[in-house]
C-alpha cells in the first residue's frame, strides 16, 4: 500500500506530518481507509488509519477484526496493526497521541469524515493544525492499481452475467421487487459480497425516473424496462443498466434505444486519457439534441467507480472540468427518458487504458425483444 499512501502526499500542497481517516459507524465509514489499507473482510467501525510522507501506515482496530487485519498487513512491512483497547496504553486516544506527537499538521479528508470524528480530534491533539487532504487522497483512490481494476473486473464479470440472464427471468405478472430479489440473488450465487447500491428495476413508465428502485408494479406485455444494478466484489463495486422491451414492440423506444446506443458510441469515440469528462459527457449529448427527445438526457454522462459506486474521483458530467487519466476506472451510461411513457438508459464501466479505454461490463448492450 505504500505507494497508494505515497501518491496521497505526491498530490498535496500542504504537506502535513500525517493524513488521517477516521471510521464512524457504519455506513459512515471514510471508504478511502479500505483504499490504503486494502483488507477483503471485516467492519472496522471507529478505526483510524494515520498515514505517513515515508508511505507507510499505521491501522487502527478492534479484537473484531484484529486476525482480518493482521493477515492483510502481514505481506506488506508498511502497514503497522495496532488492536486498540476501551482504556489504558491501548486506548485509540492514547495510540493516536502516540502516533501523532508534538504539533503535527495533521490532513483530514473531509468529504467522508464525521463532524463528530473532527470534534473528538480536536480534543484528542489539541496543539495539531488541520489542514484539507482531500485532494491528495481523491487523486490517489482515483486511479486504479491493477489489483483494485481486477476486483472491479470480477464485479463486472458478476453484473454481466446477471444482465445477461434478465431476459430468462422475466414473466407477465411478475413485480418490480421480484425481479430484483431474483438478479440481486444470482449476483451472490455468482461470488458477489452483496449488492453494490439498491436495485433499480423500472416497469414502463417508471423507467423513466433515473433513481426510481423498486416497487409493486406488475409487469405488462408491451412496456420498456430499466434495469440497474451492480454486485460488490472485495469491496469493489461494478454498476450495469441494461433496458429490455417486453411483448408487442413500441416503436419510439425502439428508436429511442437506437439513439441511446449511438450516443454512448459517441461518447467513448472520444474517451481516453488526456480528455476533460466534460468532452466525453458533449459527445453523447450532442447526439441526444439532434433528435426530437433533445432535452431527456437529464443526467450526467458517468462517474467514478470503485470502493463507492458513486466513488467521488473525476467523472464524465457537463462541468467535469478535470482531465482522466490511465488507470481511472467511470461508468459510461446515456439514457432518454419520457415522463408517462418509459425510459431507456445503458450503462457500462470502463477502464482508462494508455491510448482508450476498456470495457469492464460485457453484457449485451443491443435492443432486446423478449417475447410475452
Ligand atoms: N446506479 C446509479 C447510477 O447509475 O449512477
Ligand atoms: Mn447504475
Ligand atoms: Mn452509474
């Protein structure tokens, strides 16, 4: 991990004595801890990771997870274990002084860290000065060493699959929830560590609400559908949305879907490293406002994907202004929605290669007919 904590103070200005992440209760864990310290299993609520200019890395733990997290340290002569106790020399707060001596300029990454972890650090060390580490540790979880991208791959390699059998799946009657109990199922028979974010399976007019998850609604000969879905994977997340049309073809989203191809093929003609995300986000727009559903792009064109689904590096929006690099790992997802009448949205991710890009998904992406 040593050159993950490395590119964290490469890309700070301030350069402090030490970069901190804290973990709150779960599900407010600072995701960016399990980025440097990389460990298949375990909770780790309330531990701490204080990162060192030198690349080295001292972790933080409970007796819960105190095995998982020997074992993950155990190759790598960088990361140090300390196993914490409620009181006495073990205690986190004796520990932290410990680590943190004197008046350290300490990095905090605030997006993911809790008012009440910055409160209890400013009584823990109160002679340190914090600064913003954001940047550095945005930088360095945004590009993506080849073990993190083979993790996303095999989450990937999970969601296709699971995309691919959907036609297989679906029956007249069946609900919205019951689709997705049966996809989210397959994603864990297929090796998945659970889902990466809430199932989206939209019937008809509900496809065309981007967020919608999952209700009641039965299915119907004759409607479009959204699937959107994803499977973790050692932490790692894939996302996937795959559209299907069901019984007697509708002749707009047909096209529609045509369209939503074709933008997505424009967008990754341009996709490569050296590229602003915005550019890329203009190249499936542009195809989008030639057609009479101008406007029905509601979204942003991707994002970062990783240990998040959402995973806060640069992405492909209207105003990412940031230049993707080799190593970055976005989904690339146009979708046309029509209010009343249904939504069409593909969605795939994507490794940034030297020259291009590489499909991680592999699904199908074609106009699919399943027949009533
Ligand atoms: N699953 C939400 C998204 O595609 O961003
Ligand atoms: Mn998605
Ligand atoms: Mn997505």
């Amino acid at each position: 991990m040593k050159r993950r904590v490395e590119q964290v103070f490469a890309h700070l200005e301030s350069k402090p004595d030490a970069v901190v992440l804290a973990n709150a209760t779960d599900p407010h864990l600072d995701q960016s801890f399990f980025h440097l310290f990389e460990v298949p299993g375990g909770l780790f609520e309330g531990s701490v990771a204080v990162a060192h200019p030198d690349g080295s890395l001292d972790v933080t733990t409970s007796p819960l997870e105190a095995e998982t997290a020997h074992l993950a340290a155990k190759h790598d002569p960088h990361v140090k274990i300390h196993v914490v106790n409620r009181d006495g020399p073990d205690s986190l707060e004796a520990v932290l002084r410990k680590l943190l001596p004197g008046t350290p300029t300490v990095g905090l990454n605030f997006p993911e860290l809790t008012h009440g972890w910055y409160l209890r650090l400013e009584k823990l060390l109160p002679s340190a000065k914090f600064v913003d580490a954001t940047a550095g540790v945005r930088h360095s979880r945004a590009i993506k060493e080849p073990s993190e991208v083979e993790k996303i791959r095999k989450a990937a390699a999970i969601g296709s699959r699971v995309g691919t059998e959907i036609p297989s799946l679906l029956k007249a009657g069946m609900t919205e929830h019951e689709l997705a109990a049966e996809m989210e199922y397959r994603m864990n028979q297929y090796g998945a560590n659970g889902r990466s974010f809430s199932t989206i399976v939209g019937f008809g007019p509900h496809s065309a609400e981007p967020h919608y998850l999952a209700g009641d609604a039965k299915l119907t000969p004759g409607v479009s559908m959204v699937c959107d879905f994803g499977a973790y994977y050692r932490r790692y997340a894939c996302d996937i949305t795959r559209s299907f049309h069901f019984g007697p073809r509708d002749d707009e989203l047909k096209r529609v879907h045509d369209t939503v191809e074709a933008a997505q093929q424009a967008a990754l003609a341009v996709l490569r490293p050296g590229v602003a995300g915005k550019v890329v986000h203009q190249a499936a727009e542009d195809v989008i406002t030639a057609t009479k559903w101008k406007g029905l792009f509601n979204h942003g064109l991707g994002h970062a994907l990783g240990l998040a689904v959402h995973d806060g590096g640069p992405g492909l929006g209207p105003t990412s202004d940031e230049i993707l690099e080799e190593g970055m790992v976005v989904t690339v997802e146009p979708g046309i929605y029509i209010q009343g009448h249904g939504g069409v949205r593909i969605e795939d991710d994507v490794v940034l290669t030297k020259n291009g890009y590489e499909f991680l998904t592999t699904a199908p992406r074609g106009y699919l007919e399943v027949s009533a």
